[in-house]
C-alpha cells in the first residue's frame, strides 16, 4: 500500500509503498478515511533533532498521520464488537494503557512516557496517512452515519480546543461571560464552534487577518482586529472587566501578553499554540488571580463527545481533500503556509 513515510530527522517525508499492516491482538484494522495533515507533523520532521525525537519517542521511521478516519476491515485476536465497513475516528495519543491517567482516557498526559514506544498514532507509530492503518481497539471512537472524510480533523484540531474550553467552563458558567479566542485559524474557527455549543458566553475572535475575522464573525464571535488597540478594543467590548477564558492558539511572546492584558480578575488564560513564547506574570500587572496554563491535545471521553457534537452538525472543520498520490503537496503547502483549510488526504478517492 501506499503511505507517506518519515524517514529520516530533519528530512521531509516521502512517499513510499509499504507492506499493508495486519492487525495484533487488541487492535483492528481499519481502511483510512480521511488523513489531515498538522502543523506539528512539520515540526517533528523539520525541527527536531536526534535528541528532542528520543525524548518524544517520535523516532524515523513511521508513516504520519495523527488525525485519521477510516472504516473497520479486520479485528485483531480477542477484540470483538466492531462490523466491518462500521466508521470511527481514531483518538492519537498512545500511552502505557495502565496508570492512572491512562485508564482515565487521558492517554495525552501518560505518567509513564519515558518507558512508552510511541507518543501518538503517526507520531512515533504508524499513524493513518496510508491506504490502511492499524489502531489500538480502544482507541476508537465511532461516528455513526455521519461522514468520515471531513471528521478526519477533529481528533486533533477539535480534540485540542475542545479539551482547553472544557477545562476552562468553571470560569465560564453563568450569563454575562466573555470568552477570547485569539488566531483564528483552523483550531481557532473550531473553538469559536465550540464556544458557541457549549457555553452561553459572548465570543471575542482576534486576528490580523481581515478573512479570518470575517469567518469568525460569520460564526457569531465578535471580531477585532489584531492591531495596537486590541487590548483597549476587547476591554471596552467587556466593559473594562476583562474577559473570563481566553484561549491562545498561537502561542507568541505578544499573543499571550494581549491574553494576559485582556484577562478579568480570576480569569483562565490557556496557552494551546505551540510556538513557545515566554509569559511574565507579576503582582501588578496581572489582574489578581489570573490563572495562566497550558493544555496538550485531550483525552479520549472528550474525543467522543467532540463526535456527537460533529453529529449533530455543530462542528464542521473546514477542509481540502488530496489523493494519496498528492499527499506530499499538502505537506508542501502547509510548509509554505499556502493552506486556508485543513488538507485531508483521501487514500481511497473515488473508490
Ligand atoms: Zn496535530
Ligand atoms: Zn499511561
């Protein structure tokens, strides 16, 4: 079969004919859906290095693919209760299955990582940008009849923001609450969707880009320009309170301080984009009791609940589709920044 591999550190993946995988005991075997290529699949094979891959047991090499949707072909020994053609999105993180966290569906926050093989389904092992994928029986989460194809993103680009706004609802219950969303790109349109079905707050959506905006506006945030007056332009929208969660999906030295700036006393300020800009915190600047953190992917009991809002039509990531045989241009693009929608490669198009 076919797949996009990445071989070695520091080199951009290739495509390549593999062996399709059978499945082992626990595990089933499913026929990929839909595949959608992130943003930390380029840092893993641009950015890391011999070291930062050991750590992160994201080690060439394996096919990619931490985002994956297909349909039941073959169960492995000992799994039952799967029909073949029956659709499921795959939940990523690996972990050791067995300590506290793990059996609590939080396989993203493994206490035991340092021993694990893998960090995630096509981080690591081999995830689902090929013609067919094997997964982890418990690590699948059924979609119904709703479509497979364009699920494909939210178990990464749902599951993140979702994760981050439910740790976060303590500080949004209640009527008169403001939420902040700033970068609105394919995570920060989802998250506004997700605002919007599970809390009653007024959604405030920055960016620098007019279009981005304008999404978010069609969604019912109320946009504002990322410029010098973000700050000022967002406290007056809350009536110089400040807003209650605000949610960083860029993750930038300047992002995190507008977030800051524009939290209300006792608000939650949670850094989800990966960028690695440094925070300051102090007594004075700070309103007090600010809490500020980090959130990394979700578990799989919110991935499940991510499907049935999908289901029910309240999230729909926007999304480009690729054949197999394109699958390297998608990656080419999102390194170029050329992607306005989450590409999704499609093994089986046309079929
Ligand atoms: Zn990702
Ligand atoms: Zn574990």
């Amino acid at each position: 079969m076919k797949a996009v591999v990445f071989k070695k550190i520091k080199t951009f993946p290739s495509l390549e004919e593999v062996e399709k995988p059978t499945p082992g005991p626990g595990e089933v075997l499913l026929k990929v859906a839909g595949a959608g290529c992130c943003h930390s699949d380029v840092s893993v094979f641009q950015e890391y290095d011999e070291a930062l891959a050991k750590h992160e047991h994201t080690e060439p090499s394996f096919i990619l693919g931490h985002e994956t949707s297909g349909w039941v072909e073959e169960v492995g020994q000992g799994v039952t209760g799967f029909k073949k053609g029956d659709a499921y999105l795959i939940y990523g993180p690996t972990g050791c299955g067995h300590c506290a966290r793990c059996v609590a569906g939080e396989e993203n926050y493994c206490e035991n990582t340092a021993t694990n093989e893998s960090l995630a389904m096509g981080l690591g092992r081999d995830g689902g940008m090929a013609e067919y994928v094997v997964a982890p029986a418990r690590n699948l989460v059924p979609l119904g009849d709703a479509d497979p194809i364009n699920a494909a993103p939210l178990a990464d680009a749902a599951l993140t923001p979702y994760h981050a706004i439910k740790a976060a609802l303590p500080h949004l219950q209640g009527g008169g609450k403001y939420a902040l969303v700033i970068g609105l790109g394919g995570l920060g349109q989802i998250a506004i969707q997700i605002l919007s079905a599970i809390t009653g707050a007024t959604i405030i959506a920055t960016d620098m880009k007019p279009e981005a905006i304008a999404k978010a506006e069609e969604k019912g945030a109320i946009g504002v320009k990322s410029d010098e007056h973000e700050v000022e332009n967002i406290l007056k929208i809350t009536g110089g309170r400040g807003v209650d969660a605000a949610f960083d999906f860029v993750g930038i030295a300047p992002t995190i301080a507008a977030a800051q700036a524009a939290a209300a006393i006792g608000s939650r300020v949670t850094i989800v984009g990966i960028a690695g800009g440094k925070a300051s915190y102090d007594w004075f600047t700070n309103s007090w009791e600010q809490e500020l953190t980090s959130v990394y992917w979700g578990s799989l009991p919110e991935l499940h609940e991510v499907a049935a809002l999908y289901e029910k039509g309240l999230i729909t990531p926007e999304i480009e589709t690729y054949s197999m045989d394109n699958a390297l241009d998608a990656y080419h693009k999102l390194v170029d920044g050329k992607l306005s929608k989450r590409a999704v490669v499609v093994p089986h198009m046309g079929e």
